[in-house]
C-alpha cells in the first residue's frame, strides 16, 4: 500500500469529537439502531436535513461511527450495508432522493 494511501485511511479511522450534541445525537441513534434489532420490515431509520451550516455533516460522523461498528462487529460480511448517505440539493423532491439511492446501489 502506498504511503498516502496509508495516511488516508489512518486520518479516515480517527475518533469522532464528542459535544454534548453529539452525545445526545449518539444515544438518540443508538435507541433507533437498537429498535431496529429485531425488526424484519419497516425498520426505523433517519435523515438529516437542514439549512447550510446547521451541522449536517457533522451528523454524518454518527454514519460513520455506526458503519465501523457494525463493521467491527461482523468483520467478515461484506455485503453487509449498515449506512447509505446520498446528497440532494436543497430543492430535491422525494424523485430525486430515490433517484439518488438508486445511483447509490447502481
């Protein structure tokens, strides 16, 4: 592996800040995903949107902090597919957002 792409992914495995926001956003999901455990339809899920600046991306830290918990949790299933995170523009239609998923899976 390259040098750059080493230093890519050890910057990538960097722990996540933890605000009191952030907390509070964490132990919110968290009560989703384990909601969610035993579900076999209509499972729970969440989207995030807001005006610029309102922290979004942020947020997508809690994507990213689930996905490498589920990840280090089942280390060998790789279709296994904890997070989607698709962006629209601020005027997107619910077309348009499945439009996206559905770029998403190809």
């Amino acid at each position: 592996m390259r040098e750059q792409e080493r230093l890519q992914e050890y910057h990538a495995d960097l722990p996540m800040v933890t605000t009191p926001i952030i907390r509070k956003v964490v132990a919110t999901s968290r009560l989703l995903i384990q909601l969610n455990r035993n579900q076999i339809s209509a499972r729970r899920g969440a989207f995030l949107s807001g005006a610029s600046g309102t922290g979004k991306t942020t947020m997508t830290q809690l994507g990213r902090a689930h996905e490498l918990a589920v990840r280090k949790r089942f280390p060998r299933d790789v279709n296994r597919l904890p997070v989607v995170y698709v962006t629209v523009p601020p005027a997107a239609t619910p077309k348009m957002l499945a439009m996206e998923f559905a770029r998403f899976f190809g």
